[in-house]
C-alpha cells in the first residue's frame, strides 16, 4: 500500500534522428549489455509482474479466509493490516530517503558511502516504529473498542493480534531501507521476487494456519514472523550485492538531508492520500455509502491504469539519480522522454479495453445495478487516470533532483480549490461529479509537474511522441475501427471483437514501425541477458 502512497509520488522509437533513439543512445549497441534504460524497463517488467502474481493470490484466498476466519474477524484483520501499512509512515520516509541518498553514493562508486546511508536511514526510521509499535502494544485495547467501537465479542483476540502486529510494523520499515542496494542497482527481479514470495507465502501460511484451527491472533503472530523473515532475506541478498553493508557505518552528518528529504515525502504523500480520496468523503456525505459504493468499483478499475507507472516508478527514480550524478543532461532527456512515450503508448490501448469492456465486466462481477450506475463515472475517470500515469515520470524525476517539496507545495496551493471543485460537482452531477472533480484535479496538476521539470533539472519534455504522423497512423489503428463497428454493429460482442482486433494491429504497428530494432531489444530482449 505504502508504495502505491508514495507513488504519487526515450521513445518508442522511429527512425535514426528521430527522438525515440533515447535508449539506443543510452544502452549503446543492445548486443553487449542491458544499459540504464534496459535495467530500468526490466526492473518496472519485474514490479509488474509481483503486483500480478499478489493481487492473484489475494484473489484466491481471500474466499477462504473470510469463511474461515468469519466476516467479523476478517473485517479486523483488514482494519489490522491497514493500521500496519498506515503507521509504516513513522520511519519518516526513509525508504525512499535512503534509495535516494544511496543511488547517488552507488553512482560514484562510493561503497562506504553507500553502507552509511543505509545504516544511518535505517536507525533514523528504527527509532520512531519502535516508539509507535510499543505505543500500539498499550494503546491497542483501546484504540479498538473506543475508537472503532469493536464488538465486545471480538475484543479480546482482536486486541492481542493488533499487539503482535506491531512487530510487523518495525519490519516493513526496517525492508523498505535495507533493500536499498537492490534497488539502487536496479536489481528489481530480486526485489520482486523477495516481495510477492512473502506476499503469496503469507497468504498460503495464512490458509494453513486457519484450516489448521488458528485463529486471528495464531495468523497476525505468523503475519509477523513472515515480516521478520522478509526483512532477513533483503538483508542477506543486499549484502551479496553490497558486502561492505555487513560492516555497519553510521553518519551523523547524514541524518539532517535524510530526515529533511524523508519528512518532504512523508508530507506529501499524506497530503496526496487526503486529496486522492477527498471526492469520496464528499460523496459519502452529500449522497449515500450507495452511490460511494457505485463510484469505489469505477475508481478500482481505473486505478489499473496505474499499475504500470507504478512498477515502472520504483526503478526509475535510482535511475534518474545517476544521470544526475554523471551530470549528463542528454542522456536524462533522452530517458526521461523514452519513459514517458513508452508510457503514452501503454496507456492507449489500456484506456481503450478498460472503455470496451468495462460495462459487461461490471454487470457481471458486481451486478446489474454497478453496470449501470459505475460506467459513466469509470469513462470520466479514466481520463484522469490517464494523465496520472505519465505524470509518474515528472514526479519520480523531481523526487530524484530533490524536489519533493515542489510536489507537496502544488498538493498545498490545489486542496482548497479542489475541495470547493469537489462540493460544487458532487452535489450537482452526483458520482459523475466526483470523477469529473478528480480528473481535472490530476490533469492540472499533471501540466504544473511537466512545467516544473525545466527549472529542476534542466530538461525539456516531450510528452508526445515522435514523429507525429506515426502517432496519428496508431491512434487511428487503436480506435476508428472499435468506433465503425460500434455505430455499425452495436453489441459486446462485436465492439470487443473489433477492439481485440484493434489492439493486435496496433502493437504490431508500434513494433514494426515505431519501435527500432536496438529499442526492441532494450524492452524485450533485456528479460533473456544474465544478470550482472
């Protein structure tokens, strides 16, 4: 969850002058190696796919344990599981301040530096979870049977699952620092695979606990231990990466530009989780839970627009860093604009199948009454949700040059007006409002993170790519066929047809003649090269 918070927080190529030989100028000739661009598009592959396999396992479990567990104390485990991943907020964003300080220290080869960064974040964000997980541990009986008016019933387990959770809470932070070396390296397949391994074997573990006779307190105490042993193994692989971690630095002088750089992304991505759900209060208020709940199944889906950028977010900001180390301009402009037309070029034909299919997929999963009432706010959405997710390459860039607080001080100026927006809209147009509210709010702030990248790190953006022309011929390819046979030959059956179709001749347009072949190889080819 967290990683998703803080998330919000070149070229598809053409041809040999065209600006689209972004990575071929940066990975060089793909026969030799991978290159930052090409460890940074395997690595996002890599997030990917452990966000894909996660969701899966949650998908097939989740059934299981809410019988087995009872809707009661599966409720709790939800309500635990959200204390945990809201209170991980105590280690003072030490997860990014460390990957952040330490790509800088691993760009010039400063090996000491890199152990002392590490140490020093970890005992920064230490200290506070200790101070919370223990405040939990006496605060815990209270905190559920007077602030969320826990049934009487559920008490008393409740209460020592909470308290045993506290420890995970240590160790969530304790990863989100120590698998710094794996992620300044680009090392993203290592990461992931620690990372979805301990989701899917937590999730296994928690099935067998239960078919076993556990209860809520045996699954929070293996909860905990799962966490723990997470935390050992990203300790183990970085220090195969990094040896020099296992001889523990501590830097007093670090601590001021840690703390400094880690309360800027704290804030910001609090401030960010108020706005990003702020339409939802409103609605909840000025409607009902009903229509919330209509506008939460529309907001779910559009949020797989997201997927992508996020995976694509946690590589990119290290690599981004280096680029500013080596204080090479060029090959920044060229991978920042790569990243952002290879996310331009995803997010269309994405938007376009969440457009297509969206009302049968709702009709049938959630209902007639979600089909009818979830689409229209979905469409309005998606727009924002499109925007969103180019704007990730702007937003890591500034996080890489140190720029969190611009970020926060547009999230300060846009909150007012963005509420008046919300109020006005919601109470006129209903859930539709709400979405209308939403995506203008990420347009605009996605102009103000594109305006503000020039003063930053002294690049120009091209969001759009290159040649224009090739542009037009796919997007013509993506859509006016879904549009023909949809005037034409109206029906699910037809348009998702006509779309599938769509979506093929448009990837093999893209490949074929928007991509060239050393930019093929860097997205494709870098998953079968041995890794260094």
């Amino acid at each position: 969850m967290r990683q998703a918070i803080y998330t919000t927080v070149n070229s598809v190529g053409r041809d040999a002058s065209a600006p689209m030989d972004s990575f071929r100028k940066i990975a060089g000739d793909p026969a030799p190696q991978a290159g930052i661009a090409g460890r940074m598009v395997r690595g996002g592959f890599w997030n990917l796919g452990a966000q894909i396999i996660t969701l899966l396992a949650l998908f097939l479990t989740t059934p299981f344990v809410i019988r087995l567990l009872g809707p009661g104390y599966y409720g709790t485990l939800t309500l635990i599981n959200l204390l945990v991943a809201y209170l991980a907020f105590a280690d003072l964003g030490m997860g990014i301040a460390s990957t952040r300080f330490g790509a800088e220290a691993f760009a010039r080869n400063d090996t000491s530096g890199e152990s002392k960064v590490v140490w020093t974040s970890l005992i920064v964000a230490i200290l506070p979870l200790i101070v919370v997980s223990v405040t939990l541990v006496f605060a815990a009986g209270p905190l559920l049977r007077s602030v969320f008016k826990l049934d009487a019933a559920y008490q008393k387990n409740s209460t020592l699952a909470l308290q045993l959770a506290s420890l995970a809470i240590i160790a969530t932070g304790a990863s989100s620092v120590l698998n710094t070396p794996q992620l300044v390296r680009v090392r993203n397949d290592l990461n992931s695979i620690i990372t979805a391994g301990s989701s899917v074997g937590q999730a296994c573990l928690v099935l067998i606990v239960l078919f076993a006779g556990g209860n809520i307190v045996v699954v929070s105490l293996m909860m905990a231990v799962v966490s723990l042993a997470t935390t050992s193994f990203h300790l183990f692989v970085s220090a195969r990466l990094a040896p020099g971690l296992l001889r523990p630095l501590i830097d007093r002088r670090l601590i001021r530009p840690l703390v400094r750089f880690g309360f800027s992304v704290v804030f910001s991505a609090l401030l960010g989780t108020i706005i990003i759900h702020g339409e939802k209060l409103f609605l909840a208020r000025l409607h009902s839970v009903t229509q919330l709940a209509y506008y939460n199944v529309a907001f779910a889906l559009a949020g797989l627009l997201g997927m992508m950028p996020s995976a694509m977010a946690q590589p990119m900001m290290p690599s981004f860093v280096h680029f500013r180390v080596v204080e090479s301009r060029e090959s920044l402009a060229n991978l920042f604009n790569g990243v952002l037309h290879i996310l331009f070029l995803w997010a269309l034909p994405a938007t376009l199948t969440l457009c297509v299919f969206a009302k049968p997929f709702i009709t049938v999963w959630a209902g007639p009454d979600f089909g009818r009432e979830s689409v229209w706010p979905l469409y309005v959405l998606l727009l924002g949700g499109f925007f969103n997710a180019i704007s990730t390459v702007p937003r890591s860039l500034l996080i890489a040059w140190d720029r969190v607080g611009v970020i926060a001080r547009y999230q300060t100026w846009e909150l007012l007006p963005y509420f008046i927006l919300i109020f006005l809209l919601v109470r006129s147009f209903g859930i539709v409002g709400a979405a209308a509210a939403w995506s203008l709010r990420v347009v605009v702030e996605t102009f103000l993170l594109f305006h503000a990248i020039k003063p930053a790190a002294g690049i120009d953006p091209s969001p759009l790519p290159k040649p224009a022309l090739r542009l037009a011929i796919a997007l013509a390819i993506l859509i006016l066929p879904v549009l023909l046979v949809h005037w034409f030959f109206p029906g699910p059956v037809a348009t998702g047809g006509a779309t599938l179709l769509s979506l093929c001749a448009y990837t093999l347009f893209v490949v074929k003649r928007v991509l060239t072949q050393p930019e093929r190889a860097v997205i494709v080819g870098q998953f079968l090269k041995p890794k260094d």
